[in-house]
C-alpha cells in the first residue's frame, strides 16, 4: 500500500480537504473557507489574518489542517 502524501502530495491533499469542506453546509458558507480556498488556488499563503468564522461555536476541527498550511496567524 503506498503512502498518499506520495501519490497525491500536499497539493492534492489540500483540494480533497476543500472538497471535503464544501460538502459541510456551514463550513461551505464560512468566510475561513473563502478566504482558504483562494489561498489554494493562488498557491501562496494568506498575507492577512483570517477573517472570524460564521459559526460562533467553531473550533476549526475540519478546516485545522489548511488553517496551518495557510495561514501564518494561527486562528484564536
């Protein structure tokens, strides 16, 4: 069995996440997403913090992953 970050490499992991992401009503509608999907698809990392998240009881359980990739202000 090989390794997916192998076939897939980080690039390919990212766009499963987004998609994954945008399957989630809330998460679809989140202005992190937004702001995560055009991080993505510029391919450079977000110059300003992230904007707050829609949902006031989030805890970036979905979106951690392309939050640390992403973002140099981490979420708080």
């Amino acid at each position: 069995m090989s390794d997916t970050t192998t076939i897939l490499g980080y690039q390919g992991k990212d766009g499963l996440r987004l998609l994954g992401l945008s399957r989630i009503p809330r998460c679809a509608a989140c202005s992190i997403f937004k702001a995560l999907r055009k991080a993505y698809r510029s391919g450079t990392s977000l110059t300003e913090p992230l904007p707050p998240a829609c949902d006031v009881e989030c805890n970036y359980q979905y979106c951690a992953p392309l939050v640390t990739r992403f973002s140099p202000v981490q979420p708080g």
